[in-house]
C-alpha cells in the first residue's frame, strides 16, 4: 500500500508538469507576436489565426481522446499525443510562413489536448472520488504556473536566445516529460484502495457509440457544456485579449500596470480554485451551489467593467481582476459535475465532452467579440462604447448560464444522498 500511496503522488506530480506545459504553450504567443510579426511580416488576421489553431485542434480532440482514455488508457494516450507535440513545438520553431506557424500550432493543440482531461482520469483511478474536486482543482491551480511561465520569463528568454531556439528548448523538455511519463505511469493500481477502480472498457466500436448516446442523452451534458463553454470562453478572453485593449486604451492604464492586473487575474485563479473545490468537496457538500455562486460574481464583476469611470484607481482594479480570476475559478467544478453524472468507467469520455466545448468557447469569444465590436463600432472597435457592449453581451451569456443551470441535477450534499436513497 505504501508502493500505491508513494506512485500515486509521483503520478500526479508528472502529469502537474505536463498541464503547465499545456499552459504554456495555450499563452505563449501573445507576447511573442511582435517577433513574429517581425520575422515572417504577419498581419493581424494571420496572427490570430495562429493563435486560435491550437485552441481549434485542442477542441476538435477532446471526443476521440475521451474514448481512448477510457478504452485504451491515459498511458498510452498522454504519451502519444505528448510525443505529437514536441514534432508540434519543432514546427513551429522552424516556420518560415503563417502556414507552418498554423500547423505548429495545430500540432501542440493535438499535443496538449490530453494533458487535463488524462489527468483528471488518472486522478479518478489512483485517488478515488473523495478527492476528486479538490486534486483538480489543484492541477488547475498549478497549471497557471505555465501562464505565468509565458509571460515575462517568455521574454526574457526569447531575448537571450530568440523565439525559435526557445521553442526547440521546449520541444526537448516536452520529449524528456513524454519519455519520464511512460516510464513511471501506470494506468490503474495494482492493488485495490479504499474506492472502486473501474474495470477497464473494451475498445468495441458498438460499445463507445453507446457511450457517446448515453452521454449525448444526458440534458445536464449540454447544460454543463454550455456553462463551460461561456465560462472559460469569456475569462480566456478577457485574459488572453480584451483586458489589455480596455485597460490602455479605455481606462489610460499603463502597460506596465495591466500586465500586474492580468497576473492578479492568474493570482485568483490560483488561490480560487483549490478553495472552491474544498468547499464543494468538505465545507458546503454541493457542486451547483459553488459553481453558480462564481457565475454570478463574474456577472457581477463584468458589470462593473462595462460601467467604471476613466481615472480608477488602480487599488479597486486589481481587487475586481483578482475576484475576477477567483470567481472564474469555481467553474472548475464542473468537471467534478459532469463526472458524477456519468458512470465511473465512462469518466474520460464525459469530462472530455464537456472539456470540448470549454476549448471551443476561448476560440469563439476570442475571435466573436472582436467581430461584435467591429461590427456594432466600426469606427471605433477599441472605444469605450465597443468594450461596453462586449461585457454586457458576456454578462447577459453568464445570466442565462445561471439560469439553465439551476435544473441541474446535484450530485453532492443531502439532495443527492436523497436521490439515491
């Protein structure tokens, strides 16, 4: 039992590693866009399409890998597609066209599109169901690291190597993580802990598209989907875009100044997830109380951005982008939601579904609003009247969120001991 409790730690430990990879590589281009578009001449349209590809690959995997983590196994799978994207990191390092840089990108969005949802899994296998939200929503927590990581250090890196040896350090990382994982990662334990380890499920075909029925089946599947698609879609966006614009060009912030705003948004993240996965998981014994209570404080907090007076102070912005990353992070939640859903053994598949349109929604409001606002402004897409609109409309997106996902059903607390009585 020692040799299980000390591999399960070493487990967890690894697969962190490989979600801050992910991070990473998901946040790394903003703040090498100018060398890109430096080196190769890009305009902004072919700059976002870079950027949005690893999110669109990311998206398009997440049913297939469902499958395979639950038939084939997270060993197998993690360290195949962690193997796709050190060929995706070389790629991109050697790009001499918009075209490469895409396929680059693509490559790492296959790459990573693993590294959460297996963890997720392996977590449901060596742990069991007790600590699921909690260990989750730490992987979340530490995997900001690779945020972080792509922001100043980025910088600072590229300016003493350049970008594309950079990407090719990287790369080596990748490959050495890939070749560590497979050696020590096992899917399941050897031996039984105090929970239920799922038998493993075939690889049928007739069997996984009965799989895929049962969970399409599932009403709270969509709700739970779209929750998360508007959720990490919005925050993504504000995070990974929009905040910057508002900031310097609405509210006069320097630049120096929103980069500390957004790291507070990272700061939130990181403290707020493991806290709102120990009151779901210890304190307030229920999924849907905690997740619906950060929908309404990012509703709130959006709000209030579409409305704050030029001259803020800087005080009251970095209080409202730190509740900001802390109330976003109770969306994490959800995974723990859609899981206790679902039989046990069809657990990759249905974190994975919803982890679909989680993907799909940074690419929709990271590319939407920009159209909305160019669209409804096009005299002045990047004016106080455009950023206004855009948080309303995610707002309202939140708003209805909220309301669909009151009829959820609740898997924790005295509610669902009452269900299965």
């Amino acid at each position: 039992m020692r040799i299980i409790m000390a591999r399960r730690w070493i487990i967890f430990f690894i697969t962190c590693l490989l979600f801050v990879l992910s991070q990473f590589y998901r946040s790394s281009v903003a703040v090498i866009s100018p060398n890109l578009i430096d080196d190769l001449a890009l305009d902004t349209k072919a700059l976002s399409l870079i950027s949005a590809a690893f999110f669109y690959a990311f998206a398009v995997m997440q049913i297939p890998i469902g499958l395979y983590l639950d038939s084939i196994g997270p060993r197998i799978t993690m360290t195949v597609l962690t193997l796709v994207a050190v060929a995706g990191s070389l790629v991109f390092a050697l790009g001499q066209s918009a075209t490469s840089l895409v396929i680059g990108r693509a490559l790492l969005g296959i790459g990573m599109s693993c590294n959460l949802m297996g963890t997720l899994k392996l977590i449901t296998l060596w742990f069991g169901p007790l600590r699921f939200a909690t260990l989750a929503a730490f992987v979340v927590s530490i995997g900001t690291a690779g945020n972080i990581g792509a922001s100043t250090p980025l910088v600072m890196m590229v300016q003493a190597i350049g970008w594309r040896m950079a990407f090719v350090v990287f790369a080596g990382i990748n490959l050495a993580l890939a070749v560590i994982f497979f050696a020590v990662v096992r899917d399941r334990p050897e031996q039984p802990g105090d929970w239920v380890v799922p038998e493993e499920v075939p690889t049928d075909l007739g069997e996984t598209l009965k799989s895929v029925r049962a969970l399409f089946a599932e009403r709270d599947y969509w709700i739970i989907s779209f929750g998360t698609f508007c959720r990490y879609g919005i925050f993504a966006a504000v995070q990974a875009l929009w905040a910057g614009p508002y900031l310097m060009q609405v509210l006069g912030i320097s630049p120096v100044m929103t980069g500390n705003l957004l790291f507070l948004m990272s700061i939130g993240l990181i403290i707020g997830s493991p806290v709102c996965g120990w009151l779901s998981d210890a304190r307030i014994r229920s999924r849907k109380v905690v997740i619906i209570s950060g929908l309404i404080g990012m509703i709130i907090i959006l709000l209030i951005l579409a409305f704050l007076p030029i001259g803020i102070g800087f005080a009251f912005l970095a209080m409202l982008f730190f509740t900001f990353g802390f109330t976003s992070s109770a969306g994490q939640i959800m995974y723990a939601h859609i899981k206790e859903r679902m039989p046990i053994e069809r657990a990759g598949t249905a974190m994975t579904g919803i982890n679909f349109f989680t993907m799909g929604g940074v690419a929709v409001f990271l590319q939407g609003l920009g159209n909305l606002m160019q669209y409804l402004y096009p005299e002045a897409s990047l004016g106080p009247a455009a950023f206004k609109g855009s948080f309303l409309f995610c707002a309202s997106c939140l708003v209805v969120t909220v309301a669909l996902y009151i009829f959820t059903v609740e898997t924790l607390g005295r509610r669902a001991r009452q269900t299965h009585d």
